[in-house]
C-alpha cells in the first residue's frame, strides 16, 4: 500500500522576506529530491485541505486563532516576533500546514495508507497554545494528534520531535494531557532555551551538548525514548521531522547525517509495527541548508514510506 504525500502550492506563498531562512525554497528542493530518488513513486499525493477554526480551536485558544487570522496583512509584513513575520499569504499556508496533519490522520485511520509525510510551511511545533512564536503560526503535529484524540477517539498518542530546536509549543499545549506522549532531543543552550531534561515521564525530552553526533542521538534514543514508547504503547505517532540538527546546517550545532535520520527513523517505525499497525505521520519542521534538508528528508522518507 502506498504512503501519502501531502504538500500545497499554497505553503510556498507564504515568506518572511529576503534572505530569511524559512524560506519557500525549502519545499521545492524537497519535492525535487524525493522526486529524482523515485520515492515519489511509492506515494499517493494529496493536497493539505485548510484547517478550520474548530480543528485548529482543538490545539489553540480560539481567541488566539481569531486574532491571528485578523492580523494578516493586506500587503507587506506584519511582525510577530523579530524573526516570525507574517505576508498577506501566511495564514492560507498556515492553514493548510495544519489541515495536512488533518488530513493526514484521516487517511492513515481509514486505512487507506500505512503512513505519511506532510511536506508543508510553516512548521509549527514552536506555535503555543496562545501564541505565534519561531517561524510558526499553528502547531501542525498537535492539530492533527487533538484530531485523532478528539474525534477519532484514539486513547494513547506518541508524538516525536527530532528538531535541533526544542518543541516547546509541543509541550506548552500537550502538557498534562495524559494521552500523549512526546520524545525529543534537542541542543541545549539553543532557542528557545529550554531548562534541560524533563522529569514528567509523559515528557521525555532529552538535551545534548553543543557539537554532539549522532551517537548522543542513539543513546538518547535507546535509553530514554523506547523504554518510555514502549510502556506507553501508543495506537499512532505522529513525528515533528525537523532537520537543522544536519552538520552542515548553521542554524543549530549538532552533527547528525543523514544515516542518523534514517536510523531514527527506523527505531520509530518498528516501534509503530509492534504497537499500532505501522500507522506513523510525519510533519516538516525545520531544516534550512536545501541540500542536506533534502537529502535527510529522503533518508527519513524512505524509510517511514518503507521504499529502503
């Protein structure tokens, strides 16, 4: 059965001015890669639907999602914080980044494919519950896990951040949410600073040191995040896929490859074989060096779609 790809025209409307690393290129050498490796061949395409209020209402404070809605501008940028802007099609792509793990999570629990990969912009797992913040505008991940929870009913949902940043946004919303489990590492010192490991063990989120490989991410994985995923048993998992933790991306300090994504990768999908029928969603989050964001999005791609 084939995975979905779930991407827009839209996302690459969205931009927050020249040279700014969030850039709309980022889709498009995505798209280019998967597509010269054949790994499109393995995947149905979808177009990301837009998110409603009420769905987005299930991760943000609607009051939040009213005023932010409000706020797109009719031309220019509008700040929302020094490095987050927003341009007259910011809100259409921030809607449709949210609808694709709609989407998405519609699709993969029908059974009409095993997995997907939402190729969308702006990410979203730095998006608080009241709040815009760090490029995002709407926590596309926790949108589509509320959906699953809330509509569909599921019971225990596991959510992934490999992200050189930590998911704060993630954890601002799910926090306490006792049906949610969420796994991360990050680089500690980075933005937006988090205070270090967590102790609450629904919140497993792993700090490393400046400059660490990809063997601090295997430890990490193998003594903190599979024990946790293990007991926890979730029915789906959702994966925050940022990739600016790449040695050759400057935006963070890490030096992952892409053999350590594929790695991951491959931990997380035998985790979802055992426990929920291989039902995995995965959502770009960062990653801004084009080619190695291409090169380790096909190394995670070919894996979660299961083309390896």
């Amino acid at each position: 059965m084939l995975a979905a790809y779930i991407t827009h025209p839209d996302c690459a409307k969205h931009e927050m001015g020249p040279h700014h690393p969030e850039c709309p290129e980022r889709l498009g050498a995505i798209h280019d890669h998967l597509l010269i490796k054949g790994l499109l061949d393995y995947m149905l395409p979808y177009e990301a639907p837009l998110a409603t209020v009420e769905q987005l209402g299930r991760a943000h404070a609607t009051l939040y999602v009213n005023e932010i809605m409000a706020a797109s501008p009719a031309e220019g940028y509008w700040p929302v914080d020094p490095d987050t802007l927003m341009n007259p099609f910011t809100i259409q792509a921030a809607r449709r980044a949210a609808g694709a793990a709609v989407l998405a999570t519609d699709l993969v629990l029908a059974g009409e494919v095993p997995s997907a990969f939402c190729s969308v912009r702006p990410p979203g797992h730095h998006a608080l519950r009241e709040a815009a913040s760090g490029f995002c505008f709407f926590n596309n991940a926790v949108v589509g896990m509320r959906h699953a929870l809330d509509v569909h009913k599921l019971q225990r949902v596991a959510l992934i951040d490999f992200d050189v940043h930590h998911g704060n946004g993630s954890e601002d919303i799910l926090r306490g949410d006792e049906r949610v489990l969420m796994c991360s590492i990050f680089e500690k010192g980075l933005y937006p600073f988090p205070d270090g490991d967590d102790s609450d063990p629904l919140m497993v989120n792993v700090g490393l040191p400046s400059r660490s490989t990809g063997e601090a991410l295997r430890e990490a994985v193998v003594q903190r995040w599979l024990p946790a995923l293990e007991a926890f048993c979730p029915e789906l998992i959702y994966i925050s896929a940022g990739f600016d933790a790449h040695r050759e991306d400057d935006m963070g300090n890490l030096g992952f490859v892409e053999a350590d994504y594929e790695w991951v990768t491959r931990q997380i999908m035998d985790v979802a074989r055992r426990h929920c029928q291989g039902r995995v969603i995965s959502c770009l989050e960062g990653g801004y060096v084009l080619s190695p964001l291409a090169r380790s999005v096909g190394a995670h791609v070919k894996v979660l779609i299961g083309a390896d």
